[in-house]
C-alpha cells in the first residue's frame, strides 16, 4: 500500500467509539506512524552513507577505509552498504521515500527498470504484497519488453534515414531533371522528353527502394548474428566451466590412484625385503656346507608355520561367533595333518 493510499479514521466504519475502538484506532496510528518513520530512515540512512563515502568523512574518526567503517562501526557488510547508496543513487531520494515500505531488496529490483518505464512499473503492479521472485519476472520481462521496443526504434530510425535519404537523392535528382530541361538545346543532341525523365526517376527511385531493403535485410542479420554470438559465448564459457571442473576432476583421480599405487609397492617391497631376509637368516643358521634343497625345505617349512599360525587366528575369530563351525574346521585341519604325515612324512 503507497503512502497516498494509508486509511485514515474516516476510512473505517465505526458504529460507537467503544474502548476496544478506542484502542484498535489508537494503534492503527502508531503503526501509520512506524512505517512512515521506518521509510524515513531508510532515505536517511542511505543519504548518510553515500555522503561519509563521497567526503571520506570516515577517516576523521580513525577508519582508513570505508568499508571499514561501515563494518566495524555500523555493523552493516560492504556489499550491503553500496547496496544502499546505489539505489538511492539510481532511485533519488523522492522515489525511495515513496516506496521505501517495499525494502532495500525491492527496492534494488526497482533500479533495474528504466527511469522512463519506472512511475508505469510501480503504478501497475503491487509491489508491496508479491514476492522477491516474483518481481525479478516482472522486472525481467519489463527489462525485455524495452529491449524489443529499442530494437523497434532502432529499425524505425534506420527506415526514416534511409528514407530521408531516398527523398533527398530524389529532389536532388528532379533539380538535375530541371536543370537539364532549362539548357539550350544542341545541334544532334536530342533533349529526353518528360516521358523519359520519369521513367529514369522511376527506376532511380526504385534502385534506391532495393537499395534500402537490402540494407534493412543487413541490419536485422547483424543483429541476429550479434545475439547468436553472445548466446555461443555464454556457451563457451559454461563448457570451459565445466571442461575445467572435469580436468580437476581427472588431476585428483590421477593424483590419488598414483598415491594408492605408491603405496601398495611400498607395502610389496616392504614384503619382499621381510621374505629376503628371513631367507638369509635362514640360511645363516643352516649349514654351511647344506645343499640347496635343504635351504628350499626349511623355507617351505617357515611359510607353512606362518600359513598355519594365521588359520589358527582365523578360526579363533570363528570360534568367538560360532564355535560349532570352528570346531568342524579344526577336525578338518587334524584329520588333514594326520593323513599328509602318515603318507608323507612317516
């Protein structure tokens, strides 16, 4: 609701100024009275910022920077104060105090429609009781609607110039007909006759009517050619995003499977090492003079302990869940151990 429009006692229908009455209209009055306070200060608030901005009154009270100032002594972020000194710049203080109800948001929106659109804008719409989304498509199709209207113009005006020119080139042309008809006439020389004189201008002016439609032709495919190139460079400009988020992407993949590979041959030559110098152990606590096989045979028998003390914490794990399965691994195990000696190793 605009100020013009607040409702004032008279307004109200009142059958007797009981005490509920009494009370309903009292504070109907202090809430007219808050928000004109309340857009009041908005215009102040505005009208000081951009005034302690533009006289850099900030560093008389020991602020170097204004951004400074208005984040550790107003409390109130960068952005938001140039927020609200731009659109009192772009608004100017009698647009801002008429529709500071609205709040520093709309207000902002506002700022985007043309100064020359603006009073229809706010006229036709109802600023005050739709929401922020809902006045960015209404100032996006206005913004849109005005853009049509100055390509319109702008083919307007191209079409009253080259007409212009069209009647310029054409008296000039009947000046040059006169001009011609008023010299002597001379000897073998045969004057045009009227009939010819208008055809030549009807054919000039209909060169030049091609001429001008060929041009009208060229300015609207250069226009459309200058919207493909913005549509194709915000295009580009997507992919490369996107091409750049799917590179950094791979680099972090890359980088980890390397890292992941680094560290299983580090774990495979840590084992390998471990296995070498068993083996040279081994040996050292062999014979000296012990053949080959016996070397092979105590480090079959080293693996086959290691092999065999790792089932054992296997079914031990086994047992703690379910001893039943355990104790049938065992009796496999025994049963295994007592065949492979007695066929093998009596």
């Amino acid at each position: 609701m605009s100020e013009n429009s607040l409702m004032t006692i008279a307004d109200f229908t009142i059958s007797e100024m009981s005490p509920v009455a009494a009370s309903a209209i009292e504070m109907h009055n202090n809430i007219i009275s808050s928000m004109q306070t309340a857009a009041s200060a908005m215009v102040t608030l505005c009208e000081n910022l951009k005034r302690m901005r533009d006289t850099q009154s900030y560093k008389a009270i020991g602020f170097e920077k204004f951004e400074e100032y208005t984040e550790r002594a107003c409390g109130i972020k960068k952005r938001q104060a140039y927020n609200y000194i731009q659109t009192y710049e772009r608004l100017g203080s009698t647009v801002l105090q008429s529709n500071a109800q609205l709040g520093i948001t709309k207000l902002q929106l506002l700022t985007e429609v043309t100064a020359v659109d603006r009073a229809e804008f706010i006229e036709e719409n109802d600023l005050e009781n739709i929401s922020v989304a809902e006045m960015k498509e209404l100032v996006a199709k206005t913004k849109e609607l005005a853009e049509q209207i100055d390509l319109l113009q702008n083919v307007d005006k191209a079409n009253n110039d080259t007409i212009n020119r069209l009647q310029e080139e054409n008296e000039s042309l009947q000046e040059e007909n006169a001009e011609l008809r008023s010299r002597p006439t001379e000897v073998a020389v045969q004057q045009p006759s009227e009939t010819e004189i208008a055809e030549a201008a009807a054919e000039r002016t209909k060169e030049l009517e091609q001429k001008h439609a060929a041009e009208l032709k060229e300015l609207e495919k250069a226009h459309k050619a200058k919207i493909k190139e913005a549509k194709e460079k915000a295009v580009k400009k997507a992919n490369a995003d996107k091409d750049k988020e799917i590179a950094q992407a791979a680099a972090k993949a890359k980088a980890e499977a390397e890292q992941e590979y680094k560290d299983k041959l580090a774990a495979l030559t840590a084992q390998k090492a471990e296995a070498e110098e068993k083996a040279r152990s081994m040996a050292a606590r062999l014979d000296k003079n012990a053949d080959a096989d016996l070397v092979k045979a105590s480090t079959y028998f080293t693996e086959a302990q290691e092999s065999f003390n790792k089932f054992s914490g296997a079914v031990l794990k086994i047992n703690a869940s379910d001893p039943e399965k355990a104790e049938k691994l065992k009796s496999v195990a025994r049963n295994f151990l007592t065949e492979y000696i007695s066929s093998n190793l009596s």
